[in-house]
C-alpha cells in the first residue's frame, strides 16, 4: 500500500542480513512478510550494498551447485544501527500525525 523507498529496503536487507548469512531468494521470501518485493528488485539492493562495503558475499555448495551468501560487516552493521534510529524517528513523527484524533488523543492500536 505504502511505497518503500531504497533507504528503507536497504534497511530492512541488512536486519535479515545481520540475524544470519544467508542468500538471495531467501531474503526475498523473509522480505515477503513486510513487503512485496521481487527478486529483480532485491539484487541491486543487495549488489549496491556489497559494492558499499556493508555486505560481503562467499559461496557455499548447496546440492551440488555454488550458492551466494551475503554477510554483513562492521560498516553494515553501523549503518543498520544508524538506520534503526532514523526509523523509529521517522515512526514517532508520522504516528503523531496518523494516530492522532482531532481531539489529540491517540488512537488505540
């Protein structure tokens, strides 16, 4: 309903990123609980953040075929963090206007 913008899907791929190592289509199925992202969305996400140097990749054998891994480092980690926090600021200043009543009181969740 929402539009995402980049910032916030490089946000929320480097919070799955940080849980646990992992590849490509399973970022997606994980992105699929918030949004609605495709995979032809997802990997110049995931390769724009590799080339920033908040993601590092290594291949893994998987049933007999090489499987892309993504890692997040020390920059990732600190832009996750910086991330974190421009979100809940952004969440507090849009709920002051979107759960408010005309009265000023807030609506129950």
């Amino acid at each position: 309903m929402f539009p995402i913008s980049a910032a916030l899907l490089d946000a929320m791929v480097l919070s799955l990123v940080a849980r646990e190592e992992t590849y490509g289509y399973k970022i997606t199925q994980d992105m699929q609980t918030a949004a609605k992202v495709s995979e032809s969305t997802l990997y110049p996400v995931l390769r724009r953040l590799q080339k920033n140097g908040a993601l590092v990749t290594f291949d893994r054998a998987y049933m007999g075929r090489n499987r892309r891994y993504y890692r997040i480092t020390e920059l990732g980690e600190t832009m996750l963090s910086q991330y974190r926090i421009d979100w809940e600021n952004h969440k507090q200043q849009v709920d002051s206007v979107l759960l408010e009543n005309a009265a000023g009181k807030e609506i129950a969740q």
